[in-house]
C-alpha cells in the first residue's frame, strides 16, 4: 500500500449546495472543504491538493500514497464535504447537503453520495494528467469522448503513430444495472464494445487500460445516485482521470472531442438531453434552463506526488466554435418542450418526480374495448372517475 514509488490520484465530488438555486458552489463552502484538507496535508495524509467547483458541484483533487478506495481518503473527503454542508446550511443555500444521502461513512464514499475516480501509478519521469469535471449529467456522458480519445484513429493520430499506443486499449465497462464488470479490447472487439456503450445510461466506461502493458490510462466516475437513493436528487454529475503524453494520448488528443458537443442526458431536473458545453472555470456555472450541461478540463503534472498547476484547459479560443454550436444545439432541443426525445425516456424518468404526475391518471385510464363499444370519448371527465 504505502509504496514510496506508487502515487494515487483521486478525484472525490459532491453536491454540497448551491448558491441561487443548482446554479453554483459558494466561495464559503470550498473554503471550508478547502481548510479540512490543508491540515490533512499539514499532517501528511495527502501530499497535495486542490479544491475547486464546477457548477453546483464540490471538487476534491488530492494526491497521496494510501492506494484506491483507502479509507483515510475517502473519510478525509466525507469529512470535508461534512464541514462544507455545514456552512452550506448555514448560508441556506439550496440543497444543502444534497449528495450526501447518509450519515454513517463506513470507510468508503462509494454508495453514499459523492463520486469517485481514482488511479494509482508508478509517477513517469514527466506525468501531465488532465482531470475533467462536469455539471448536470451523468457518468455515462463520458463514454463518447473516452472512446475517441483511445480507440479512434480519427481523433488520436498516436493510435496509428505512436509504437506505444499502437496495440490499443482494453476498456473496463460496468453494466450499472447489474453491478457487473467486461473488459474490452479495442480494436479487436471495437463493435462489440460500442454496441455497449452507445446506451450510456446503462454501461459506462470505468476504466481504460494501455493494451501492452495494462498501464492505467482512464478513470471515469460512475456513481449513479437514484440507484443508491432510489429516487431522483440530483445528476450524478460526474469527473473524470485521464493520463497524458508518451505513450499516451497528447493533451490535445484528450481534448479534441470535446470540440463535438455531443448530447448527454441530464439538464434541467435531470430529465433532459442537451449539447455538453466545454467551458473554462470561469464559466462552470449553469444558467440556461439550468444548463446546458457543462464540461471543464484542468491540466496537472504530479511531480513526487505534488500536483503543478492547473491549466485551464478549455479556456482557449479554439473552443469558442464548439461552445456556439452547443448554444445552436440548445436552442433547437429546446424548441421541443416537453417531448421526446429533448426529455429524457419513461425508463429514465423513472426516479424523477414524473411518476408521481402519472400516478394521478392512472385511475382515469378505460380498458380500450370498452370505451370503444360505449363511445363515451365525447362525455370522458363525467363518466370516468
Ligand atoms: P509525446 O509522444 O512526447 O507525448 O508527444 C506527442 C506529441 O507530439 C504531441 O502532439
Ligand atoms: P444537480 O444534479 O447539478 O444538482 O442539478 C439538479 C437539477 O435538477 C437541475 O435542474
Ligand atoms: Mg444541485
Ligand atoms: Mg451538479
């Protein structure tokens, strides 16, 4: 486990409550997330640290040598984000609290609320790594862009290029429904893997693998919080672990999809699909119709576990196409309303509020045979109670 040579990366999230609706986090609150974690790197639990937020969701990025899943890390983030709802209810923000759906941390976050992505490596001689956080979607968003980045020659030319890369990936899927894990070999079984991931509510690419030597490339959060709490409280808003260069896809390469603003579930309630906007820190906060769903990438190099940076990735010009065409998109979902498919599926809409709605017209629905024999379609409202 604490193995001098090995660092773990992880990324732990939550929902604490936003100012003004789900719109942004308060400065109060990642100040209080912020001084838990400073002492813990004062006593040298982690090695570093930074603390930031896109929309309304908390972002923990720390950096030590205790592995995955360890639980001084993940009690650590449990009781920063703790400390964070505390100031969250004070300020009366909404939601306050929101991801953190229990109150007993047994040792691990998974299954209470927040998201997690981790990976433990052994640090290269240069070890940049891009951390992506979204706001109003959920994990499976990432399945689009995690393909391209390692198993499209379209998008990586260090597929075709680079003798490292050029045997390909295994992509680790879990199937969300069954709690089941398959691994992929991209490109062999690239069909056979789509035909999974192309449904990202239900599979979601967890883990991506370097083929020649089972170095870990990818880690997506996977969390799906209606299926812990049962019912809707909330996107599963999810983040993301990729590593860059030598050998692995160049930073441009990891960021090239997102130049497509591909559509993801989520949105406004949670209910809707609509275009992934790549913005810049500044600019992760959702407004329109609660959205459109936002995406922001900060660039990191570990060296000895510390982590140098960020560079605002996406706060470049040569993203403003991609952010036009996501408002052009936005705007045409939106002219649909309530209808499919800009709302989510029945399936879907299974743990919002919705079947609350349906609940109530149940009683008014008449077996079809009868109604037609009795051709009571004119007096429907007084015969059908
Ligand atoms: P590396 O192989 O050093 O990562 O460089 C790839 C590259 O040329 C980036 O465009
Ligand atoms: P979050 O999942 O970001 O809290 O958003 C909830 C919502 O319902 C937005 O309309
Ligand atoms: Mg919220
Ligand atoms: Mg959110």
């Amino acid at each position: 486990m604490s193995n001098e040579k090995l660092v773990t990366v992880s990324v732990i999230k939550a929902d604490i409550g936003s100012i003004a609706g789900h719109h942004k986090v308060h400065p109060d609150t990642m100040a209080a997330a912020a001084r838990v974690l400073a002492e813990a790197k004062r006593k040298g639990l982690i090695i570093d640290y930074y603390v930031t937020h896109v929309g309304d969701d908390l972002e923990l990025i720390m950096t030590h040598r205790k592995g995955v899943d360890n639980p001084d890390i993940h009690g650590l983030a449990w009781d920063a984000f703790k400390k964070a709802a505390e100031v969250a209810k004070e300020l009366g923000l909404y939601a306050a609290g929101q991801d953190l759906l229990s109150d007993a941390f047994s040792g691990n976050v998974r299954g209470l609320g927040p998201g997690v992505a981790e990976m433990e490596f052994e640090e290269r001689p240069s070890e940049p790594i891009v951390v992506f956080m979204a706001d109003k979607t959920e994990p499976g968003a990432f399945n689009f862009p995690i393909f391209r980045i390692f198993a499209d020659p379209f998008n990586t030319a260090g597929l075709v290029i680079d003798p490292k890369m050029h045997d390909g990936f295994k992509f680790e899927v879990l199937d969300l429904y069954e709690g089941k894990y398959v691994i992929l070999n991209a490109p062999e079984e690239m069909y056979d893997l789509l035909a999974l991931i192309g449904t990202p509510s239900r599979y979601v690419i967890k883990r991506v693998y370097r083929k020649r030597d089972d170095e870990i490339a990818a880690v997506v959060s996977s969390e799906k919080l209606n299926m812990i709490a049962g019912r809707y409280v909330g996107k599963d808003d999810p983040v993301a672990i990729v590593r860059a260069q030598s050998g692995f896809p160049a930073v441009g390469e990891i960021l090239e999809p997102f130049s497509f603003p591909h559509l993801v579930a989520g949105w406004m309630r949670g209910s809707h699909w609509g275009p992934l906007m790549p913005v810049s820190l500044r600019d992760a906060k959702c407004t329109r119709f609660d959205g459109p769903p936002r995406i922001v990438a900060l660039g990191f190099n570990v060296t000895r576990g510390r982590l140098i940076g960020p560079v605002d990735l996406f706060d470049d010009p040569a993203f403003d196409e991609a952010r036009r065409l996501a408002q052009q998109i936005a705007d045409y979902m939106r002219r649909h309303g309530p209808f499919m498919p800009h709302r989510l599926s029945p399936e879907d809409m299974e743990y919002t509020t919705m079947p609350q709605v349906l609940e109530k017209l149940k009683n008014r629905f008449v077996e079809a045979k009868d109604y037609t024999k009795a051709g009571q379609g004119r007096t429907q409202g007084e015969t059908y109670e």
